[in-house]
C-alpha cells in the first residue's frame, strides 16, 4: 500500500473510532471486554510487568492488564483516535489505576522506546492496519527478550453473521483477496514472518446476546462497523434494518433474544530471547 492510501486509511480509522468513543463497548452487549481479558489471561501478565495495549480502544485490555501488573508494573495504551484516548485517560483515573498511562499514538508504527516491554496485547487491532507484517516486526521490537505478544482475531475473519445484514447494500466486489486472517495458519504464518517464536493460537466461542433489534442497531453503530452504515445511504438504512430482523431471526432463542456464537481466536508469540 503506498504512503498516501496508507495515511488516508489512518485518518479514517481514527475518524470513525473518535465518532464511536463514546459509545464504544457500552451499550449493553458485551463484546471487546470479554474478548480483550479472555487474551489477556492468556499472556498471563505478572506483577511488576511492563505491559502494553495497542490501539486500546476504551481500555478493554489495558485495564486487566494493570491490575494484573499491579501498582509494581506499568500499562501503558495507545491508540490513533483522539476520543477513544481522552476517554480511557479518564476512565483509568477514576477507576484509580496509577500505574496506567495512555497516549495517542499509531498502533501500526508506535514511537516508544525499544526492549521496554515484558508483554503486549493488540486486541481486534491488527486487521485494520494497512501493513500488519511490518506492524509485527514493529511491536516485536518493543518486547524485551522472550517477551509476550497476543493478538485477537475473528476465526472466521469475514464474520458472515454481520457482514451478510450488509453485503446487498453496498458495491459488488469482484473478488476478495485472500487474507492471512482467515485461518489459523495464516496468522500463525504472519506472525512467524515478523520474526516471532513460540507461535500458537487458541479459540473460544463468544455468547454474544441481542435484546431485540433496536439492542443490535445500537451495538452496529457502536464500533468500526458504524462506517460500513456510512458507506449506505440514510434512504436504505430502513431496509438495512429489515434485512437484519430477517437475518436475526435465525438466532431467536426460547426467550426472545438473539444468541450468536462469535468464534475468537486468540493468536500468542514470544520474541526470542
């Protein structure tokens, strides 16, 4: 990707999580905070640890991992969006968390200093960046010697559930160029080409629980697939919404909610020692 695409893919990113900082993972469906402790109990930070999350959002692994490093360690968090940082400063004060810092800063190239990080977390993060292999190579930089890297993905990286509400209302792509997100060995390949040892991944499903449609509008709205709803016309978001009660009505349960298992998948590395 040249260097102009790269930077206008940057700035609409940030564009759309700074409209979405406020209500990000809030409105009632949880979703990047179970995936974001899921990952990391996974690296199994320690007390007195130097921990970092990249593109913390609202603090979804940054919070869990300063209470597992404890007011010893440090967690630091960055993120490209104005909004999400300001927000998750101030959420990280309240919740008295000294031993957390947060900066803007992007994800895909981070100005911190090299070898000053026990372990880090990128959590539902490396799939927007215009160059994840370099991105890798990048953070690997930043771990100390056998440091720990964890990555969350989707195992079905297209998340057909969401992308089908969707897919009659924008453009027809040609083809879809295969990506490395869409299995297991594909990441787990990427991650080694950035230099990484000690690859492996893990899934689990994610219960993920829709009061009603009004529950899954909002929660649509709320993270980056509010610019998939930019991309249509206001005019057909009413026949979005018809597509989606079509659509979500094959995971009605017994007590009128919507139930969709979201496989996770969870992606851990070490930099060699």
């Amino acid at each position: 990707m040249g260097v102009a695409r790269a930077s206008e893919r940057r700035a609409r990113t940030a564009a759309v999580f700074d409209r979405v900082s406020d209500v990000y993972d809030s409105v009632g469906v949880p979703w990047f905070t179970p995936i974001a402790e899921r990952l990391v109990g996974e690296l199994r930070p320690r007390p007195g640890e130097r921990a970092l999350d990249l593109g913390c959002g609202r603090g979804a692994a940054l919070f869990a991992l300063a209470e597992a490093v404890g007011p010893g360690g440090r967690a630091t968090g960055i993120d490209l969006a104005a909004g999400m940082v300001e927000a998750t400063r101030a959420e990280a004060r309240a919740r008295g968390l000294e031993q957390t810092d947060v900066a803007l800063m992007d994800a895909a190239a981070p100005e911190l200093p090299h070898g000053a990080y026990d372990v880090a977390a990128a959590s539902f993060v490396i799939f927007f960046l215009p160059g994840p292999l370099a991105a890798l190579r990048a953070w690997r930089e930043l771990l100390v010697p056998g440091g720990r890297l964890g990555l969350s993905t989707f195992q079905d990286h297209a998340s057909g559930w969401l992308d089908e509400v969707f897919q009659d209302f924008l453009p027809a792509s040609p083809f879809r160029a295969a990506s490395p997100f869409d299995t297991d060995e594909g990441v787990e390949r990427l991650v080694r080409a950035a230099g990484y040892d000690a690859v492996r991944s893990t899934t689990f499903t994610l219960d993920v629980v829709f009061r009603d449609l009004a529950q899954w509008r909002a929660w649509s709205w709320s993270h980056g697939q509010r610019a998939t709803w930019e991309r249509i016309p206001e005019r057909r978001h009413p026949e979005v919404l018809t597509a989606a009660a079509r659509h979500l009505e094959g995971f009605r349960s017994a007590d009128g909610t919507y139930r969709i298992g979201q496989p996770i998948r969870l992606t851990l590395a070490e930099r060699p020692s």
